[in-house]
C-alpha cells in the first residue's frame, strides 16, 4: 500500500528579475514524514518553502500541498497548514496567552475550544511557568517553543518550519527537535529547512540545495554511502591547516576541507591515497600523524556534491 503524498512539486522556478532563486526542482514528500531541506544561507531554502505557503507565486512549474494547488488555491493552503518562520512571528509586548489567544482568533478557532487548545499548547511547549509573562522577557528557546506552539494551534496536518533553530544554543535544538519528532509520531507531516548538518540527520528524507538547484535527495544513509561515491580518509597531523593545499596537490586527492582541528580528504581509492600520503608526510620527517579511512557524514557529501557542482558550473 502506497503512502499518500503531502506535498509535491514539480519543475518548480522563482525568479526574481534576472535572479533564478529556485531552479526547476522537483520532489515528493509522504504523509508523516520529516522532511529536510538542507542548504547554505541564500541556497533557495526559504523561497522554497514560501512558494509551498502560498506567500510566493512561482515563475514556472506546478506543485500541490496537502492535494491544494500552490498557484491556483493558495489562501486553501494557507489555511490547512501550519508555518513558522525563522524570525518566530510574535507580539513581544503581548503575554504568552495574550499571543496564543491571538493566533487562535487569526485561524478562527471555534470560541468553545480555544481555552482547552490554549492549555494544550502551552502544555506541549512546556511553557506553563510563563503563560503570564510579556513574551518580550523569555529567552530564544522559550520564544521557539511558544512560536511552533502557535503555528500549530488550529492542528494543521502539514507543518512548514523554516531555519527554526537558527540562533538557539545546541541543548535548545535538540528539545526542539524533540518536539518535531513527537509531532511526526502523530502522523503530522514535518518540511524543515535548515544549514545545520547535524539535524538533517533526524530528517527521514532530505534534499540538498544549492544556488536553487537540488544537488542530492534521499535519506541521510543513502546521501553517505550510494550518493557519496569517493572514499573519505581522516587525517590528524600537527597544524592542520598548513597541510591542505600540499595534501590537496596529490592526484590520488579529490578535496580537502578541515574537520575542527582535522583534515577530511575525499579521495578516489583510499588503498592508494593512504601510502601517497604516507609517503609525503615522512618527506619532511612527519611521523606522528594518523589516517583512518571513515564513513562520510553528511557535511563531507555536501562538500563534495558543492565542489563537483562549482567545477561543472566554472567549466561552462
């Protein structure tokens, strides 16, 4: 049995002026899954998930969201999912209920159910401390947590949640992404975007955009072992950095980019990259480094797929 579809699109473009933001991409997403959008700052990420809100019209292409069409029933769309965007669009000079009391009027919330969604709400953010406080005063994380809270208040079956970690600490993220997976066990479709490596690797799926153009898609194990072709080699030698470009040089080196105080090396075969290696660093009397050859993370694929596509793209 077939999993119903969510959103899909297809050959999907926005241009703005002369700027292609969004290149003919295609994709689908299930019911119930969390899907990531993984990209740079300016990648297309957010005029992506936009188009899909019905905040933009795209240039060219089709796509439906929850079985709305995305040109022709956007105010449908809108009122069928749930959206948050980056910025957490809230009154800071309104209290915690004072905001979710708005947001329930915004999506016009039956008046006999909007005290029991408010309590729920403010139950599910774990915010019952502040329900009475300006939200001015709480922290970024307390803010994200009352901000998804409203955004999906009217129990929309799609939510949209664009960069929704960005600027929070790393413990503020992962309870975040707590509540993203609680919400997809409840058959809640989750499209997320983000820059961040680490969480794409919650996503069931993922995409990887750059400069608008879908570069990967699959599941975080696909994108590191059948998307990732090269091998990768972990090298821990003394001042990293000063080793890049002479490790670079070598034919048996695709690519090389420092890992915190390390250098990962995307290499055609390692059974020959590791002896040349080897070999360069005892030149210059170099004996305590140490190289493994390591399954790739998510951050190595998409260096890689970014290198490839700045070659093609120079070429032409």
């Amino acid at each position: 049995m077939s999993i119903p579809i969510a959103v899909k699109v297809n050959d999907l473009e926005k241009k703005f002026g002369s700027f292609t933001a969004v290149n003919h991409i295609n994709f689908e997403v299930q019911e119930g899954e969390i899907f990531g959008f993984l990209g740079p700052n300016g990648a297309g990420k957010s005029t992506t998930i936009r188009m899909l809100c019905g905040i933009y019209t795209p240039t060219s292409g089709s796509g439906t969201v929850g079985g709305f069409d995305i040109i022709k029933e956007q105010l449908k769309i809108k009122e069928h999912i749930g959206y948050m965007s980056q910025k957490f669009s809230l009154y800071d000079d309104l209290t915690v209920e004072e905001n979710i009391d708005f947001y329930s009027s915004i999506y016009s919330i039956p008046s006999g159910e909007r005290e029991q969604r408010k309590n729920e709400t403010i139950r599910m953010a774990g915010i019952e401390d502040f329900r009475k406080n300006l939200t001015g005063t709480l922290s970024g994380g307390w803010k994200q947590r009352l901000a998804i809270g409203c955004a999906i208040i009217h129990q929309p079956k799609i939510i949209f949640l664009d960069e929704p970690t960005s600027g929070v600490d790393p413990i503020t993220r992962n309870n975040f992404w707590n509540i993203i997976k609680d919400m997809a066990k409840q058959g809640k479709t989750i499209f997320v975007t983000t820059h961040y490596m680490d969480e794409a690797e919650n996503c069931n799926r993922l995409v990887m955009i750059y400069h608008g153009t879908m570069i990967a898609m699959g599941s975080p194990e696909e994108m590191k072992t059948k998307i990732m072709k090269n091998e990768i080699l972990e090298i821990i030698v003394p001042q990293a950095h000063l080793w890049l470009d002479k490790i670079s040089s070598l034919k048996e080196v695709r690519e090389t980019a420092l890992f915190g105080v390390n250098i990962h090396a995307v290499v055609y075969e390692a059974s020959k990259a590791i002896p040349a290696l080897k070999n360069l660093f005892s030149q210059v009397g170099v004996n305590d480094c140490i190289i493994n050859l390591i399954k790739p993370s998510l951050e190595d694929v998409f260096v890689s797929l970014v290198e490839t596509y700045d070659a093609e793209h120079k070429e032409k």
